[in-house]
C-alpha cells in the first residue's frame, strides 16, 4: 500500500482485511488510494498448525479459538483486528478460492511475461 501511495508501484493486490485496519490506523494512507477492483467476496484465511504438533494440543487451540469471542478480553482484541468471531468450516468453504485461481490460471494471469 504505501509503495502505491509513493508511486513506486502503480497498483497492488491487498487483502481487504488489511486494507480495513491500515486505513483505519493510516488514514493518510487510505486517502492516498483508490480500489479499482475487486475480487470475493472470499472465504477468509484459515488458521493452520503445524502437522508436527501434538493431536490433543491442536484440538485444544481449536477449541480456544472456537470460544475466543466468549471472553471480554479476547473481544476486544479480536474487534480490533474486524473480527467477530473463529468457526469451524470444512475444506469445501475454500472452493471459491481454488475457483479464483482456476479462472486466473485460464486467463493467462498467472504468466510472468
């Protein structure tokens, strides 16, 4: 964002969540910018752990985070980042995304030129 707003590039894809929260905490910044386009609306990015980590470990950060949002504390951290709240979600949740690389892969998008 901020090389757009120099000029040293002239666009750049962001994701929107960081788009909320660098310009809500630059606001110089975001009245530097203009969204020409966009993409989604998307699934949002999974929180992932290691393969190596312990099954019952992961089991119970996954069941911190499912109920992160029951505690005052936590809400307020989670609000400042745009976050309600985790879910859980299947694998199948993320097809939008695979379909958004199926049809920039069609398009030649992903071909350095």
């Amino acid at each position: 964002m901020r090389l757009v707003a120099e000029g040293a590039v002239d666009g750049a894809a962001i994701d929107s969540q960081v788009l909320a929260i660098e310009s809500r905490d630059h606001v110089e910044l975001a009245q530097q910018l203009r969204v020409v386009d966009s993409f989604g609306p998307s699934t949002i990015q999974p929180v992932v752990a290691a393969h190596r980590l312990d099954a019952g470990l992961k089991r119970a950060l996954r069941g911190v985070l499912l109920h992160l949002h029951t505690d005052q504390a936590a809400q307020e951290a989670l609000a400042h980042g745009f976050v309600a709240r985790f879910v859980a979600v299947s694998d199948a949740r993320y097809d939008d995304i695979r379909e958004m690389l199926a049809a920039a892969e069609r398009s030649g998008f992903m071909e350095i030129k």
